[in-house]
C-alpha cells in the first residue's frame, strides 16, 4: 500500500511539475531588445517598436527579416504581438530561452489582413508551424481576421470576434513554432501580400488550452498539488 501511495505521489509530482513550468505569453511585462541595440519594458499601455525580439517567462519570441511593435499597438489597453509582411518580414519564432522542448496549445489572432488598418478580405494566406528537430510536423492556415484587438467576447463589436486558435498534438514537444505568410518576394513592384497586419495574443505554453472561462491559474494548481501531498502524507502517517 505504502509503495502504491509512493508511486502516486511521484506521478503528481512529475505533473506538479509540468505544471510548474506552464506560462501564458500575454506580451506584458517581458523585455523587447531593440534593432539599434537598446531595451524597451513591454506593459498593457506601453508600445515598444523596431523591436528585434522579445523574451518574457523563459521564453523567446523573434522576428526574422524586419523590426516590429509587441506592447499596446492598438490602444486598447492590451499588449500584442504585431508584425508587417511588407516590411520583408520572412518569419516570426517562438523558442525556449537555451533551447528545449514545449507544447504550444492555443493563441489569440489579433489581426490576419492584407489590407493595412483596414478589413480582411478572405484571401490572407498565413501559417502556423510545428517544427522538432529541424523537421516541419505540421503547417496550419490561419484563419483572415481584421485588423485591431476586439477580444474574443465582444459581440456588441463592429469588428469581428478574434478568432482563439486551438493546436493539434503536433504542437506537443516542438523546439520551435513558426509563422509565415505565402508572400514569399516582398518588395517587387506590383506584388500583392497575402497578408499585411498579423497581430497575435495570449499563447498557452506547457499547459491545456482555455475550455469556456479558462484554465486554472498556475497558483490554484499550486495550492491543488500542495493539498494532495498533505492528504498522502496523513495516509502514511497512519500507515
């Protein structure tokens, strides 16, 4: 019985565990490095621009090809993550700070637009991708989504709902996720991006995506897991 107990109390342990490691990138609080070389502290109503990467929770968030905004673009009182496809932006990448693996489970789309500011017109074409290992698991198309932050309960809104993206298990135990757009010559006279605005919020690392009203915050697992290694502790007490 004893031994039993023991091995359950590892298993929660380890989960315990996972669990601790659990972040949501909301784009506050964390620290964007600059193109020319300085630092910008990112807050719900601070913008910070020309932003090289990002880092906040032991994770990194990284453009590749161009300088972009993370912090409050629109005004709203909400940090983001938002980028331009014209400005020949080829990617943006999320990895663990010195490398590892993690599960990316869900995220906000904030903006999905070829039109600058302005409606989407149906015919973005932009990805999501799972890669582990140098080796592409999966490449999801994102839905079009005008520009600005609505939120995902906004229904009295004259702009549509921000879609909220739920991943596949391939986005389990990657090293990197990856976006990209279709556009593939940025620059050339006369040619039209699939997308222009691409803005993104709220990415659940390391832990289930929200079901209705959310998941339970890291402390109420804390005080769940620190509850049930009281309850074992009392069993083998009295064992």
């Amino acid at each position: 019985m004893k031994q039993f107990l023991l091995n359950l109390i590892l298993s929660g342990a380890l989960a315990f565990s996972a669990f601790s490691n659990a972040a949501i990138i909301d784009f506050s609080g964390g620290t964007a490095y600059l193109g020319n070389g300085g630092t910008c502290a990112v807050s719900d109503s601070a913008s910070c621009n020309n932003v090289d990467y990002y880092e906040e929770d032991g994770f990194i968030f990284d453009f590749i090809g161009s300088h972009e905004f993370i912090g409050d673009y629109y005004g709203a009182s909400n940090a983001v993550v938002h980028a331009h496809w014209s400005n020949a932006l080829s990617a943006m990448e999320i990895k663990k700070i010195g490398g590892g693996f993690f599960d990316l489970n869900y995220f906000i789309l904030t903006s999905n637009t070829s039109v600058g500011g302005g409606w989407a017109t149906g015919d973005e074409e932009t990805y999501v991708e799972a890669w582990s290992g140098g080796v592409m698991l999966e490449r999801m198309l994102l839905t079009p989504d005008t520009w600005g932050f609505v939120g995902i309960n906004n229904v009295g809104s004259p702009l549509q709902t921000d879609p909220q993206i739920f991943l596949s298990a391939n986005f389990d135990a990657v090293d990197t996720v990856r976006f990209t757009s279709a556009s593939t010559v940025h620059g050339q006279p006369g040619h039209v991006h699939d997308a222009f605005c691409f803005g993104m919020d709220m990415f659940y690392i390391d832990q289930a995506a929200p079901i209705a009203e959310g998941v339970p915050a890291p402390a109420t697992l804390a005080l769940f897991g620190l509850g049930l290694m009281g309850l074992f502790s009392r069993v083998f007490r009295k064992g």
